[in-house]
C-alpha cells in the first residue's frame, strides 16, 4: 500500500503576542490509498483547523504536509485553487450546493471548472449519477429535494474529478438519522466500489463507525488511534464509544 | 442610555450607511439646487425688460411634482438598510430588548444619518445651484457671475420636505421592525432564493396588450372602410393594410395558441406576441408620419389614439423581452452544451436566470423609467431649442400690431386704423422709434373675401414699397419688380418642396388689378415674423403698389422699431391700454393683436426655462432612482452571492475567475435594461425627431441638436459609469469579505 497523505508534525497557533491558542499542537499521521480515516474529537480538540490546513484552505504555523510527496505546505497562493480542483474533493456540512443550477448541472460544474471536455461532461455526470442513485433527481433544483440526496448529489460533485483525496466536514451534521445511514453507505460503497481515499471528520460516534481507522483528538493532540479490523460495525461502534468515555474525562474528573 | 446607544452606532455604523448617506445626498443636491432659483432671495441680474417671478411659482411646482418621485427612492433605500441590519436587530431582541425600542433606535439612526445627508447635500447644492443660474443667465442673455449665496427660504424647505420624508418612511420602517418575527430576522441572510417560480404580471400586461390590439383591429378596418382610396401612393396603402394585417395576426396567434394551449408553453405565446408588437409598433407608427408627409386626412384624435397603440406596443415589448429574456438564456444553454460547459459559465447563466426569474417586473419598470430618462434627457434641448428658435421668428419687431377679419363679413367692417394709441403712448414716456411702419394686406381677388374654408384660404398680398420698407427694418436688402411682376414671400417653417409646387402652380396671378406674372426671382424666404401672413398660409405675394390700389385691403398691421428696449413695465402698461381699445375679437368681426418683444422675450425664456430644467431635473431624478436601484439590488443579495462564491472558491476557482465573473455579472445586470431601453429609446426618438424635421431644420440645425445629442450620451455615460464601478467595488468588497 502506498501513502497518499503524510502529515508531519503540524502546529497551528492562532493569536499573537502573550496570547496564543494552540490549535494543533503537534500532529502527525499518514493515510494509505484507498484508506477511509476518521477524525474525532469534541469541540476544540482541532479537528475542523487539522481538516482546514489539509484542504490548504488555512496556512500551518509549522510543519509540513505532503499529499502524494508533494508538500503542499509550499505550493504558492496563486497555485492553490488549482491544486485543490486537481487533487481534492469537499463534501461539507451544509452541502454547499448552489442553489442556482439543478442538481446534475451543481454536479457538471466541477466538471468545466476543471476543463472538462464540453462532449463528456453529460455522460460522466449521468454515469457518477448512476452510482450514487441520483439519476431521477438530476433536472431538480436544490430546494426541491431532501437533505440526504443533496449531500449525495454533493458527494458526487466531489469525486466526480477522480480527486486523490476526499475530504468531509461533519458529513451526517445536517441530515435525519435514516438519511445519515443512507449516505453513510454511499460513501463507504465510494470507498470499497471506486477505491476513493477518504478523510471525514465528525464528533459523531455513529457515523465515525463506518470508517476503517479512527484518529481521536484531544486539545490539539492525537490522543487515540482506533482500527476497525475484522471487527463487525457494531463492536467497532462500542469501541469507538468507551474511547469518548475516556476522553470525555474519566471518574477522576467528576467529583 | 438609549440616545447613547442611538449615537454610538450610528458613529460605528457610518460605514454600513455609506449607500443611505450617498443616495440622500444625491437627492438633497438635486432639490436643493433646482429649488434655489425659485427662492424669494433669489435675485439675478437679468435686466430690467425681465420679470422673474413669472419663473419661480412655475419652478417651485414643476420641482415638487418631481420630487415626489424621491419618496420611492427614498423608501427603497431604507429597505436595504432593513435588510441589512436584519441580523443585528435579531441578535438585539433576544437580549431582550423591545422590538417597539429597536424599531425607534434605527429610526433615530436614520434620522441622524438622514441629517448628516441633509448638511452635506445642501453644501453640494449651493456648488449645483451654480450650474442652473449659469444656465438661466445664459438663456436670459447675460454674462455669468458667481454668487455663493445660501437661500433661508430653499434651506427651509429643503429641510421640512426630507424630515417628513424621513418621518413618514420612518414609521413605516418601525412598524415593520415591530411585524417581523425574530427568526426571520435572523435567518435572513442566509435566506435563499424566493422560489424559483416567475410571477405572473406579464400575463396581465399581455391581455391589456390584446385589449388594445383588437382596438387597433377594429380602427384599422374602420379607417381603411372610411378613408382608403386605391389612388395613395405605395407607403399609405402598406400603411393601411400593416394596421389591419400585424394587428390580425397577433389575436391569430393568440387564437392558434389557445387551441394549441395543451402542446404549446405560455413562452411560446409570449415570444410570438413580442415579434407581432415590433410589427404593430411600425405600423402605427407609421400613421402620424405618413399622415404628416402625404397629408392624408386624419383628424388630430386618430393621430393620437395611433400613438397610444404604439406605446402600448412598445411598454409591452419592453416587458415580454425582459420576461423572456432568461427564457431565451435557458434555450440557448440547451442548446449549446460546449458553451453551458465551458469553465463557470453554468454557474454566470445560473446566477443571471436565477436573478431575472425573481425580479423581471422590477426590471421591466427601471427599463421604462430610463426609456422617460433617456427621452426627457434628448428632448429638453430639442423643445427648448425649437422655442427659442421660434422666438426669433416671432418677435422680430419691438412692437406688432395685426389685425385678422376671419370674423369679418362686411366690408365695410374691415379694419382701417393707424394704431395711434401706440404714437401718443410713445410720445408720453419718451420712447423713440427708429423705423415704423402702418401698412395693409390686400386680397389679390376681392370675390375671394368670403372664402373662409381653413384648407383653401386665399393668399394675401403687400404692395412693394411697404415690403422693401419692412424689409430696411430687418436689415434685409431691398427688392424691385418690373411691370406686371410679383414675387413670393415665404414663412421659415415652409419646405423648399411645398415652395416649389406652389410657385410651380402660381406663374401668373389673376388680380383684380390685373394678371401678374412671377419675377426671374421668384420668392424670399428670409424670417419676417409670423404676422405677416394670412391665416392658414405659409405664403405672401408681393405686388407692385399701383396694382394694390385696387385691391381690397383686408387686414391692417403696424411694425415699428423703438431705439430703446421697451422696459417691461411699459410694454405690459401698452399692452393694457391697447387691448382696452382694439380687443381680441371686436364687434366688427376683427380679431386684433399687439406683440411686444420684450414680454414675449420674457414669457418665453421663463416658460422654456421652466419646461428645459423640470425636464432635465426630472431625467436626472429618474436616472438617479433607476441606478440605484439596479445597484442595490445587487448589493441587497451580497449575502446570498458571497455564499455562491464561496462554493466556487471551496471547489477551487482561482480568485482572478472570481472577480471577472462578478464583472460579467454586473455587467449584464447594469447593460440588459439599460441597452434594451437604449434601443426603445431611440426609435422613439427618431420618431419624434422624423415628426418635427421641419421645426428643427428651421429653429436649431441638425448639427447643433446632433452637438446637443451627444453632449447629452456623455453626460449618461458618465454617470452610469459611476455608478458601475462604485457597484462594482461594493460588491467586491462584500464577496470577499
């Protein structure tokens, strides 16, 4: 297995003077092709600034991420819009669709931003529709449909390009518990079918167990690693909630 | 603790205000400046054969009828102030504060904001006011001098007319504060697109447009039952049938589309309908034109009942054609996918359907607005010029005394008098003459005395002596005739055309005198007032005075030149004591007139100056409320548009693709209906310019309108430029933000 994502010993401060806030203290992690890593932690444990500083949408403090050996911690302001339409896909909390164009036409645009060839944009769009079971949604607006299949039609405008990383924001943060499971599939089935590298960060225990290997945060630290293994969902979901026992502070803190 | 509160965020939040203060600024400007001229303080040095407070009542009125139209301005901007502040009044009634005390905290903010506005916009008025007495000094003849000088009674009114401007917006702004619910406040920014469904007005405005199609039908047919003759020439046959034909195949359509309704969408109705309005504005268009140029006959009302189809027509084609407008943007992204799928053009075409969708109607009105701007703009010099023109030909004379005897059936009733009221009445003040002259019109056939048919009114005629003698009085040189010749003498406003024919027509002259033939010099057409003609002619004959002995004068007119200006005290004193003892329509049947340059000057150069700024002021009021709507709205949905472009950044559009998408976009949003009213526009004024050719070939010279035309473009070009980039920068800021 080859790393597609290594991060070296990330800091992030904010502030200036006498008054910094650590954000990331000192992080470092790698993700293998094809991995689907999750990211836990409770309000401020840093989880939103780590997936910010990877999407390069904020600067690091220190330390160095390099996404396919390429330190993206050094690519130059003007080049990152491109390096994140050519490498990176975003599926986010509020689904961030516009509400502007309809469904295949939110999920074509990621397409001609990229340059897409004008013949193939449709069939790519009606095939990527296909897989995601979106087919019969395609010529609705936005407020036309649920929550669960705009942040479907979402995903789909974020694999569309073949990123080399899917990154996601609190994916279920929107959604009813049975659109939750619904898309939570979908993405797992993204990750088994087209062996697309996702990173998804939730404080969601639930959601966390479809992923394969989970990163718990604490105060800006990796506080835990927890892989699923051969575990079924189930035992790996229990796991998963005793580590927030932990972390939610043991006996010792409640008095 | 309130006040405190009130102060410290209107000091905070100057920046938030910075559209509210330019906007009202803008207004107090204009108000202020305009209404300066009508101020009892107001004293400019126009001489003493003017009066000016003739100018001032008609000013004051002409301004206020206007001004109205800033309450709408007004009233819009405090409603994108409302929406701004949405979120921050959200945030204040969970506090806990009252929503009754929030509402009266922004009204005091606005008020403060609407003072400072106040200040600010009477200083920039007074630089204003300086641009208008330019122009009245100049249109009253005299050198401009600068006097900064600040009106009590215009500071007054400037002042009383805004606060209760702002008062009654104000209460209207607080009781919505009061209505709206706190989470609506609060999600207000985040608030999407209405609905993507399109209102249904235009379909309103389609049947009022079908109501009056079957109108025009029915004229048409009864026009053509009534008066088509097979004899016309080409054009007025064509003109005949395309206003039975274009009418007819509009309510076909509509028919067809009835009976088609299950296949055929309400766009395609509306697309066929917008072709038949530009085919049914020509053709009635083409009715007063052609009536004008082949003088077919048609009475005045029919003309005017023409011109409302095609107004209508055109309101309706502005309307349908902004509706359309996404309608066709949708067809033509369906049907070109190489060019829906290059880079963000989906997201551009998706903003500006989505943008057009919600507010076509608001759209449709700014178009029809700037179509009243545009028009006033151009029009205002070419009326104002027309009537000074005109003025020139009118008073030419310092005194003119005429006499009419349309009235008149006995001869022995035909007017006789030397006028010597005038004589004595110049001997009493001391009013020197340098050229006077007493003279008669004749009938060239005394059995033509009793024709009084308007169409076919006889020319009359002067003997030469006292033409050459008018003539020396003008400045002209004089003429001679040989034996048994006669020349014609023709009005300013005649065509070298109807000359032509007529003196074609009129080689030689059956006179009671004895036939005349035409001298080798066969007419003049240098301006001799209008008084000089009989009525309903263009025409007069000069005859040899031995053969106007024996013709039978008709009407009796007296010219005289002072050496002096009349002041206009004694002008209007003469006028007085004239019409006391030759009345407008005497016992006998004689209509006489007595002209006098100096109140003619007077009332005309007030009445044009009048009717050139309220034009001019109004255009600029109407520019100014079309601008800033166009840019608020706009800004309005910054909120919603930063969101969009940040979608855009997330999936990786660079920032430089960012800012020429927002200048595309304001780019159609500021140029659809400004190139749309443009284009309504112009037919409209090529159509009143082609109506009054003769008038402005005569009074101002195509050069000089031309001159005035593109001076007039530069200005709106400017304006609109400003309010562009200033847009344009706001917005950026907003997005970006």
């Amino acid at each position: 297995m080859n790393t597609i994502l290594k991060l070296e010993h990330i800091q992030k401060y904010y502030g200036d003077g006498g008054n910094i806030t650590k954000a990331i203290r000192d992080i470092s992690f790698s993700v293998e092709a094809g991995e689907f890593l999750g990211i836990m932690g409770a309000s401020g444990s840093g989880k939103t600034t780590l997936l910010n500083c990877i999407s390069t949408i904020d600067t690091v403090s220190a330390g160095h991420i390099f996404l396919e050996g390429i330190d993206v911690t050094e690519i130059k302001p003007k080049s990152l819009a491109r390096f994140r339409r050519g490498n990176l896909g975003f599926v986010f909390q509020d689904f961030n669709l516009l509400d502007t164009l309809t469904i295949s036409e939110n999920i074509a645009l990621a397409l001609t931003i990229n340059h897409t060839p004008a013949g193939s944009v449709e069939p790519r769009v009606l095939e990527m529709a296909e897989k995601l079971n979106i087919s019969d949604i395609l010529n609705k607006y936005p407020y036309q449909v649920s929550g669960g299949q705009k942040q479907r039609c979402a995903c789909a405008r974020a694999i569309i390009n073949n990123p080399k990383l899917l990154l996601a924001d609190e994916p279920t943060g929107a959604l009813d518990s049975h659109s939750s499971q619904m898309l939570l599939s979908t993405i797992q089935s993204i990750n088994a079918q087209l062996r697309a590298t996702i990173l998804m960060v939730t404080h969601d225990a639930f959601t966390a167990s479809y992923a394969s290997r989970i990163l718990f945060l604490k105060d800006g630290e990796i506080f835990m690693e927890l892989r699923k293994g051969n575990d079924s969902r189930n035992a790996f979901f229990d796991k998963i909630l005793n580590v927030l026992t932990i972390i939610g502070g043991g006996q010792s803190h409640v008095c | 603790m309130y006040a405190k509160l009130v102060f410290r965020n209107a000091r905070r939040s100057v920046k938030d205000y910075l559209v509210y203060i330019v906007t009202m600024t803008i207004c107090v400007t204009l108000f202020y400046a305009f209404l300066s001229i009508s101020s009892s303080y107001y004293n400019p040095d126009i001489g003493s054969e003017y009066d000016f407070t003739l100018l001032s009542d008609g000013m004051k009125a002409a301004i206020c009828m206007i001004t109205l139209l800033l309450i709408f301005l007004i009233r819009f901007v405090n409603h994108y102030m409302l929406r701004q502040k949405q979120k921050e009044f959200a945030i204040q009634s969970i506090m806990g504060m009252e929503q009754k005390t929030i509402g009266r905290i922004f009204f005091a903010e606005t008020l403060i904001m609407g003072m400072i506005s106040i200040l600010i916009g009477i200083f920039f008025g007074v630089f204003c006011s300086q641009f208008i007495t330019a122009m009245l000094l100049t249109a009253y003849g005299r050198p401009y001098e600068i006097s900064w000088t600040l009106f009590p009674d215009t500071v007054l009114w400037t002042v009383v007319f805004f606060v209760i401007s702002f008062l009654m917006v104000g209460m209207f702004n607080t009781r919505t504060i009061q209505k709206t619910k706190i989470i609506t406040m609060l999600s207000a920014e985040k608030e999407n697109e209405p609905k993507l469904g399109k209102s249904r007005w235009i379909f309103v405005m389609a049947i009022i447009f079908e109501l009056f199609t079957v109108w025009a039908l029915i004229t048409g047919v009864i026009k053509a039952l009534f008066f088509y003759d097979s004899r016309f020439p080409i054009p007025v046959q064509l003109m005949y049938f395309g206003n039975i034909l274009f009418p007819a195949v509009t309510l076909g359509w509509s028919f067809l589309w009835l009976f088609q309704k299950k296949k055929w969408d309400a766009q395609k109705l509306l697309c066929g309908l917008l072709a038949c309005s530009v085919f049914n504005t020509f053709a009635a268009v083409s009715v007063p034109a052609l009536t004008n140029q082949y003088y077919l006959p048609l009475g005045n009302g029919m003309l005017r009942q023409y011109l409302l189809y095609a107004l209508v027509d055109l309101l309706f084609f502005i309307g349908a054609l902004i509706y359309l407008a996404s309608s066709f943007i949708v067809i033509w992204k369906e049907k070109s996918p190489e060019h829906r799928y290059k880079e963000e053009n989906l997201f551009f075409l998706g903003q500006i359907t989505s943008k057009l969708n919600t507010t076509s109607k608001t759209m449709t009105l700014i178009c029809i607005t700037l179509v009243l701007a545009i028009f006033l703009f151009i029009a205002a010099p070419i009326l104002s010029g027309w009537a000074f023109g005109y003025l020139g030909a009118r008073s030419m004379y310092d005194v003119q005394v005429f006499s009419r005897y349309n009235n008149v059936y006995e001869e022995k009733n035909l007017p006789q008098d030397n006028y010597e009221i005038i004589t004595d009445f110049f001997a009493t003040h001391e009013i020197d003459t340098a050229y006077d002259c007493t003279f008669s019109l004749y009938l060239p056939k005394k059995a033509d005395f009793h024709n009084r048919i308007k169409y076919d009114f006889p020319v009359v005629a002067i003997s030469l002596s006292d033409y050459n003698v008018i003539r020396k009085m003008l400045g002209y040189e004089q003429i001679s005739l040989g034996e048994n010749e006669f020349i014609t003498q023709w009005k300013t406003i005649a065509t070298e055309e109807e000359r032509n024919s007529f003196i074609a027509e009129h080689t030689s002259v059956v006179t009671d005198g004895g036939t005349l033939n035409i001298s080798e010099q066969s007419y003049s057409d240098e301006a001799m007032g209008e008084t000089l003609y009989n009525s309903y002619t263009d025409v007069l004959y000069v005859f040899p005075d031995k053969i106007c002995e024996e013709l039978l004068p008709v009407m009796r007119n007296r010219y005289i030149i002072t050496t002096k200006k009349i002041t206009y005290e004694n002008a209007r004193e003469l006028e007085r004591l004239f019409t006391a003892e030759y009345p407008e329509q005497a016992e006998s049947g004689v209509a006489y007139g007595v002209r006098f340059s100096t109140l003619q000057t007077n009332s005309a150069i007030a009445n044009n100056f009048i009717l050139q700024t309220g034009m001019i002021y109004g255009a600029v009021v109407l520019m100014v409320i079309c601008l800033t709507v166009l840019s608020l709205q706009q800004l309005l949905d910054a909120g919603r548009y930063k969101y969009r472009f940040s979608v855009l950044r997330k999936l990786g559009v660079e920032e430089q693709r960012i800012h020429k998408l927002i200048l595309e976009q304001l780019s159609v949003w500021f140029g659809l209906p400004i190139i749309a009213a443009i284009m309504v526009a112009a037919v409209v004024i090529g159509y009143f310019i082609q109506t009054i050719s003769a008038e402005i070939s005569a009074y101002i010279g195509f050069t000089a309108l031309m001159l005035q035309i593109g001076v007039t473009v530069g200005i709106l070009g400017i304006l609109l430029l400003c309010y562009f980039i200033s847009t344009w920068v706001i917005f950026r800021r907003s997005v970006n933000s």
